[in-house]
C-alpha cells in the first residue's frame, strides 16, 4: 500500500454538506479511529475515502482503487437502489427485489470466507430472501459481509459495531485484529471504550474540518481528546446551585456594576481615565484592548482586588464601594478565572475540594463543606468527566484540566456575573475547545452574565453581542 | 520609664507569663463589629502596616495612614505606599484627634518617641495597638488611663499577612490586652475584631499577655530562631570547607537544609524531623544534641536571665542611644562570612540527602527547639507559648534563609531580634568551638556510611522514648491538632 495523502482536500455531499481543507496522511501500518460529534461530518470524511461525494479542491494521492464501506449512508443506499429496482407499478409483477445470495456474491472474492460469514452472523436462513425485507442488523451484516470478502486495499468502516449482538460482535473484533495485519483500515467510532487495540491513531472531526490528529500511544493528548468528546456529546445539564447557599438578593432594578468617571493610575502612569461602564442583569460583554490597556485592572476594580477599587465611584451587587461592605460580600456575587488565579491557586487539595472552594471564594478550602455542596462538585466533576479523579491533587493536573476545573469552580454557586479573563490563553487547540465547549454549554443554560475579555475571533462565544474595547491610549 | 515587668510582684510576673490561650473559632462570631463605623489609623505604611491596612479595608472597616510631615512633604516609600493603594494620608494632627483606634505599626525603637508624640493627640477614651510589647514592657511607657491598650501581632511577615488573607485565610495571630489600659473593658472585644479584620482568626488566635509575648518572643528569636540558625550555618559551613567539601555544594545544603528539614518539623515535631533520619543517624543526631544541650545550656540560661531581668533591652536600648553601632557593626560582619559570600552551587540535592547528610544540623535544630523550651518554661512561661516562639517558628525563619540566606533572614525580622540574634551568635560559635572540632563530615556533608543499617534495638528504644517524651512534643501534638482542625482540608 502507498502513503495515502490528501491537501486542502474539500468536498461537497450534494450541497448539503461540505468538508473543507482536509490535511491527512495515513501512512502504511497506520490503522485510524474517527471521532466527532454528531453531524460534525466523520461519517463523510470517511465516505470521501471510499469516493463518494463531490472532490471540489485539493489534492489526493496513495488513494487504492479497491475501498470497501460499511456505513447507514452506503446501507441506506443500496436498499434505496433496490426499491428503485422494484418498478411493480409498471409491469404488474410483485417484484420479491434482489435475494440476500446475489448481493453478497456481487463482489465476492472469498467464497469459504463468505460461507464462514454468512453461517457465523446467523444469515443462512435468510440467504434466499430479498436484502430489502431484511432488518436493519440483518442488513448490516449483509454489509460487512460484502465488504470483508470484496478483499478490499482499504477497508472503512462506519460504526462497525453499532446494533450487533454479543456473538457476532465478538466475531467480528477478532477477526478485524487479524485482517489489520494485511488491510489498513479507518474506522467510525463514537465510544472510546470499544476501540480495537490495533488502531494506531485517532482523528477528531469538527465542523466539517479534520480538528485533531492524535497518536494512540499519546496517553495525554488521548485523554483530552476523550474529554472534549465527552463535554461536546453528554447531555449532561450545568448542576444546579446549592439551595441552602442563597444569595442576598439584589434590587432587580440596579444595574450588575455601574462604574462613572474611574481611573487607574500608578504613579505618573495613567492607564485609563474618565471610563464608565454599565453591565446590567444577564447582559453578556466582550471585552477587549491591547496589552496594558487596562483590561484587567478594569475587571479588578470590580472584583474588588484593586486597591484603586476604593478611590473610585464603583458600584457593584448594590453596593458603593467604600462605604463599610467588605470585599467577601462582593466576591459571592462573582465567579472569577483567570490565567493569573490558576498561578496563583497552588493548594495542595483535590479536585473535588478545588470546585468546593468556590462555594468560599477562596483559594484553598478553609471552612467545613456539606453533603450537598460534595454533591454538587461530583456532578461537576462528572460534567468535566472527571469523576474518577476527584481526589486527584489539582496540582498533578495538566494545565487545561486546571483551567477546567477553575471554570467549574467559578460555576459552582451560579454567581450573577462570571468573569473570564483570557480564559483561553495558554491552551492548545483542543484544550482551547474544551474551554470554549463548556463556556457555550453554561451561557446556554444559566441566567448568568458573563464578561468575557477575549482577542481572539476563533475564540468567539455565541450570545455575547456587547462590546468593551479599550484604546490603551488612556482614555476609552 | 522604669522596666514595667520589673515593677510588678512576683505572682504577677507569674500569673502573666502564664497567660496563653488557643481560641476556638465559635469566639469570633461577632466579627468585625466591634471596629464598624470607627476611624482606624495606621502609623507607619511599611511591610505590616500596609498588609494589614489592606486587609482591615477589605473587611468593610475605615483605615486611613498618618505619616510624620516630612514623610508626606518628601514623598517618601511610606507615603507612595499608601496613597498608591488608595488609602488617605494626613499628618498626626490632621488624623490623630478624632481617631478612635490607633494601630502603631512603628520599628520597636521609634515607639517611645512615636507614643510621646500621638497621646496627646489621641481623643478621650480612644484605643492604641502595639504588634509588640517592648514599649509597654520594657520601656515602661505609661499610656493615658482614659486610652485602651491592646496588642494584634499577626505571627507572620507582612507580606503573608496580606497573601494568606486574599486567598480567604489568614496567619496564626495573638492578641492581649494590658490590664492596666483597659478603663471600659472593651480590649478584649476590639483585639478580636481587629484579628477577624486581617484574617487571623480563621488561622487560629492565641490570648496571650504583652509581658508573656515579649519575654517568649524576644527569648525564642534570639536563641533557636535566628540566633542558632545563623551560629550553626556558619560553623557547619566553616567545618565542610575545612573537610574538603564543595564550596558550592555546602552553600546549598545549609541554605535549603533548614527549610527543608524543619519542614518536617512544622508537620511532626522534633520526633517526625528525626524519624526522617535513617536509625543509625538518628541516634547520632540524638547523641550529638545532648552533647550540644549540656554546652549551651548556660548560654540559653543567661539569654533568658537577661531578658527576665531588662538587661538585654537596657543593653539595646543602649545601642539604639548609640546610634546602632553594635547593630551596623554586626550586620556588616555577617555579610562578610565565608557562608555569606558563597553562592548556592548548581548541583541536586534531593529532599531526603539534606536528612542524611546535614545530621549535625538537625541535631542543632533539635538542641536548639528543646532547650528553647525547657528555658522558657523554666521561667515560668506556659508551654503554649513556649511552643509557639521555639517550635512553630523555626520553619518561618528557616525559610527566610533559603530565599537569601542570612542577609534576608536578618532583613526580614526586626532590628531586636537581629540585635539578639547576633548577641547569641557571637557567644555560641566560641562556645561550641571544641564540640565542632571533633566534627567530621560522616555528620555534616557527606552522611554515614550505611553499609550496615543495623543498630541495638535496646538504643532504639531509648532513643525514641526520650525524643517521643519531651514536653515541647507533648504540647505541639496538642497545638498541631488544632491547627489541624482549623486548616482541615488544605
């Protein structure tokens, strides 16, 4: 077999789904899984593989002619070709279709392989009746059938394993383990946990594009890539907040914060001056700026971590700050991650007690948690997919993970207002995906405001059409 | 000003040496009520005053800083330090008068003349805070009977102080009232909301006494905290040099050795430092401290006779009037030592080779805690206190030494106990000069040879039994364990 390489490949499935700039090598030996959510257009890529659809640009190489599909697209297909074969309605005749024989003998190139097959999965008794009365399962085998005597060069398999019972199931995995020493194959699959051991490398599918490529033998970047599948695929919902941890409640008719005229000042070094800025209920901001423009002393003037906080008209959850509240009243209202906590957050603690902390506002667990707030943190945990790590040392964890688990802490309590700052920055393609995963999934299902400071258009999140932008030139 | 300790009958001196007490969390309840509303003014805006002011401000209470008028004409650090952070700034006439709680956040040695200068400023039935009983006890500084006098001394630097706060805990803190300043009885209440103000109540507050807190804190920082650190850094450095060890390597294993060998002792006391000693080592650390124990006991004796008596603070005090002599003089010494002068070399000293080959230093460590505390309670203080300024200190100073050896240890404690701490050295390194001559580096340096680990179970026993048995590892179980409780999770 010869290296097959694609660049820039894109192609169109009859306009209604396109792949673009797909860059893929499968070198010889390599035995690929393809992952991705739902719709995300695996199930394409690989039927690009085996020639369907429409090569709009790029270019292929090391493609064999000789490419055997399983798929519900090819499956559904053939029966379609078959019921178009039954034209009854013209010639009077009730038309039976195509014999199960027929279609598995088109193609054949093993004929013991084919007897052996037909009497393991169980379909000799249907051998003489049309494919298209068959079952779904009983079409599928007829499919593999097809495809493991065609002796194809490349075989690809869209979820294999999907509606088999126990027996053929584990036919069919020891027979692929042996078939993989001779045949390269790329395989659709949405569970980690069945991956035949003789795949080599895993490609992620997202939106139409080939996101990540990752080795097997990469234990981290395949833990990741477990993670964002499970955060993109679980219907899990955000946990609910602590009933027994009610907020003082805030006058509905105040603004979140409303800062007038405020300055930030070092010496002779204005950052920014004469800056007003209201957020109201439930009301999402972008906010961006150069570097040293301000962005995060801004934020901090109302988290309450600078001291600048009490030289300015600052208000924020119903207070004007410098008049006798202290800073703790103001950090309940606020759920905070930043590049700069996850420095700062060097506990020696477990994960679970990392998201507990949130309930506290500290950095660190001080205080006795109960039941319920344990419950919580595990639900988060579970939403994280970390549920078997939960008294895993935070600091053993990759940096991605921390940020994970900040996010979560930060969302513990469902603060009225969630501030990120750069929650990306320092992330790597997937873990910047993690980040951004979760963040959808909490503005879509919570009456949180979030201020999000973000560069990055990439990095956009849905729903957040207010806008901050500071000049760095003192003045906004 | 006569010695005020000196003034008070024997079964007084008793009774306030006595006096120190964990408090339970369940007594903070009130919070910072009791400062709400009243105008808090700091004096001084150094590395305490700042810290703490922030974290009073950040507990909703009202702080603002008074500087003496050159400070703020010159812009000085003080001044940019607090209006940098947003804080008002005014002379001691613009602020003083309608104050109703003065913190004085001063060196020890400006306290006399800062004092002289506010009371007659201060209001009628105001509240004055000291960090430190010096004024009040050995000076003898009379306060106005109208103003209550309290003491908050957060057992931490300024910068912890400040850090520990932000993250939502605090730093172990102790608070006392003098008895003779406390005309509405409110010094208790104050001294309570003042520790919940910067946090210290969620590390665990002592009620201490201001004549239990100088005479324990002036005694521990002079004998096992500074004073017997910098002793034995520079004799175990002057023996490896002499031994043929490199320069480089000894450097390191002195530096980071005390940080990381008391580390073990913040976690277990003297018996879990020790137990981190292979059996053979330990029972050579355990007979080389008896050794040194029996050489310096008359040392720490005298140390505590002089505190107990005024003649250390009169001999300072002296030097203060002298413009620092000793003190400048001593200190430029100590930059000049071999120790000093040589940097930490690149080599990899893992955590459990700064045990085995710094034997002689953990049985200083050990020497030094135990005799420590055996002198202070002696003398009648409790062993709480006891405790408190030997053992639970020891790690804090340690770490001073890793961050930049004796130069930043000597920088970050006060100008008293620096003077202290020289004191004692200059009489310990000749005191243990015969001891260290017998000293090779199966000790200091290199470690045992360990072909053979064995050792007699009957010396074991006894070995264990006499470590696990002193009454400094009696009050630390108990002491540990309410920390322990305070800081369960972290």
């Amino acid at each position: 077999m010869h290296v097959i390489r694609l660049d820039a490949v894109s192609v169109d499935f009859d306009g209604r789904f396109q792949l673009s700039d797909i860059n893929w090598v499968i070198e010889p030996g390599q035995h690929w899984l393809v992952t991705g959510t739902n719709g995300s257009g695996k199930s394409a890529l690989v039927a690009a593989l085996a020639g369907m659809g429409e090569r709009m640009s790029g270019t292929w190489s090391g493609v064999p002619e000789r490419v055997a599909l399983v798929s519900y697209e090819q499956q559904a297909e053939l029966i379609e070709a078959e019921l178009r074969k039954d034209d009854a309605d013209i010639l009077d005749v009730i038309s039976e279709g195509t014999p199960v024989g027929e279609i598995i003998d088109a193609g054949c190139q093993d004929r013991d392989l084919a007897n052996e097959l037909v009497d393991t999965l169980g379909l000799r008794p249907m051998i003489d009746r049309a494919f298209r009365k068959l079952s779904t399962g009983e079409t599928r085998k007829v499919m593999l059938v097809r495809a493991l005597t065609s002796q194809p060069d490349l075989l690809v398999l869209d979820e294999p394993f999907d509606g088999l019972d126990g027996d053929s199931l584990a036919w069919l995995q020891d027979h692929l383990r042996v078939l993989a020493t001779t045949v390269p194959m790329v395989i659709v699959l949405n569970r980690f946990d069945e991956i035949p051991e003789f795949i080599t490398h895993v490609a992620y599918v997202d939106d139409g594009h080939l996101a990540h490529r990752v080795e097997r033998s990469d234990e981290a970047s395949m833990a990741d890539l477990y993670q964002l599948l499970h955060l993109k695929t679980s219907d899990l919902e955000v946990p609910q907040a602590d009933p027994a941890d009610r907020l003082p409640a805030l006058n509905p008719s105040d603004p979140l914060v409303r800062i007038t005229d405020a300055t930030i000042r070092y010496d002779e070094n204005t950052v920014f001056e004469h800056l007003d800025w209201t957020i109201e209920t439930n009301q999402h901001w972008q906010l961006s700026g150069p570097n040293g423009s301000g962005k995060t002393g801004l934020l901090s003037l109302i988290t309450g971590d600078h001291p600048q906080c009490y030289v300015n008209d600052i208000f924020v959850f119903g207070f004007q700050r410098g008049t006798g509240e202290s800073i703790w009243q103001i950090k309940q209202y606020i759920g905070y991650v930043s590049t700069a906590l996850q420095w700062e957050y060097r506990v020696g603690t477990g994960l679970r007690n990392v998201i507990i902390s949130g309930f506290f506002d500290s950095i660190g667990l001080y205080s006795k948690s109960t039941d319920m707030q344990k419950a919580i943190a595990d639900e988060w945990l579970a939403l994280l997919g970390m549920s078997e790590r939960a008294d895993e040392p935070f600091s053993g964890l990759s940096f991605g993970d921390r940020r994970l688990v900040l996010i979560a802490r930060a969302m513990v309590k469902h603060p009225p207002l969630l501030i990120l700052d750069e929650p990306c920055l320092g992330l790597d393609d997937m873990n910047r995906q993690l980040v951004l995963a979760l963040i959808e999934r909490i503005c879509a299902s919570n009456e949180t405001a979030v201020l999000y400071v973000n560069h990055r258009p990439q990095d956009a999140i849905r729903g957040i059409d207010n806008h901050l932008t500071l000049s760095g030139e003192s003045a906004s | 000003m006569a010695n005020y300790f000196n003034t008070l009958p024997l079964r007084e001196q008793l009774a306030e040496l006595g006096k120190c007490r964990f408090m339970h969390l369940d007594e903070f309840t009130e919070g910072v009520d009791a400062l709400k509303g009243k105008k808090i003014v700091v004096i001084g805006c150094g590395a305490q005053g700042l810290n703490q002011g922030l974290n009073l401000r950040d507990s909703g209470l009202d702080v603002s800083y008074t500087l003496r008028a050159e400070a703020i004409e010159q812009q000085r650090q003080s001044w940019k330090n607090a209006t940098s952070n947003g804080f008002t700034v005014g002379t001691y006439e613009e602020l003083l008068p309608t104050a109703d709680v003065v913190l004085n956040l001063t060196p020890d040695k400006q306290h006399t003349s800062v004092v002289n200068t506010i009371m007659p400023l201060m209001k009628h039935g105001a509240c004055l805070s000291y960090s430190h009983g010096f004024n009040i006890v050995e000076e003898g500084m009379q306060i106005r009977d109208d103003i209550t006098v309290i003491m908050v001394a957060p057992k931490c630097p300024g910068s912890e102080v400040r850090a520990e706060y932000v993250r939502g805990f605090g730093v172990p803190t102790l608070i006392a009232v003098h008895e003779d300043n406390d005309p509405n009885g409110e010094g208790l209440a104050l001294a309570k909301a003042y520790a919940v103000g910067t946090g210290g109540h969620k590390a665990g507050v002592l009620m201490s006494s201001f004549i239990a807190e100088v005479k324990s804190d002036l005694m521990g920082e002079q004998t096992i905290l500074c004073g017997m650190l910098q002793t034995g850094s520079l004799l175990c450095f002057d023996k490896m040099i002499e031994e043929g060890i490199d320069a480089g390597y000894a450097s390191k294993l002195i530096q980071y050795g005390w940080e990381t060998t008391t580390e073990a002792l913040k976690y277990g006391g003297v018996t879990n430092m020790m137990d981190r000693l292979s059996n053979p080592a330990k029972i050579r650390a355990f007979d080389l401290a008896e050794q040194m124990k029996d050489i310096m006991r008359p040392l720490y004796w005298k140390h505590q006779d002089d505190i107990m008596t005024g003649t250390f603070s009169s001999g300072m005090m002296d030097d203060w009037a002298n413009d620092d002599a000793k003190l400048l003089g001593w200190r430029a010494d100590t930059a000049e030592t071999a120790f000093e002068k040589t940097p930490a070399g690149d080599v990899e000293i893992s955590e459990q080779e700064y045990f085995d080959n710094g034997i002689l230093m953990v049985a200083m460590v050990k020497a030094g805690v135990e005799l420590a505390f055996e002198t202070m309670t002696a003398a009648g203080i409790i062993a709480d206190s006891a405790y408190y300024e030997s053992l639970h200190e020891t790690p804090l100073i340690a770490n001073t030494i890793a961050r930049k050896k004796l130069y930043e240890m000597n920088a970050t404690i006060s100008d008293t106990a620096e003077y202290g701490c020289y004191l004692y050295n200059h009489a310990c390194v000749p005191l243990l000069g015969e001891f260290i001559k017998g000293i090779s580096t199966d000790v200091i340096g290199k470690g045992l040879d360990l072909s053979d680990t064995g050792v007699d179970n009957a010396r074991l026993i006894e070995v264990n039994a006499a470590i696990r048995s002193h009454p400094v590892e009696a009050i630390g179980g108990v002491l540990r364990g309410y920390m322990a409780d305070m800081k369960q999770i972290i």
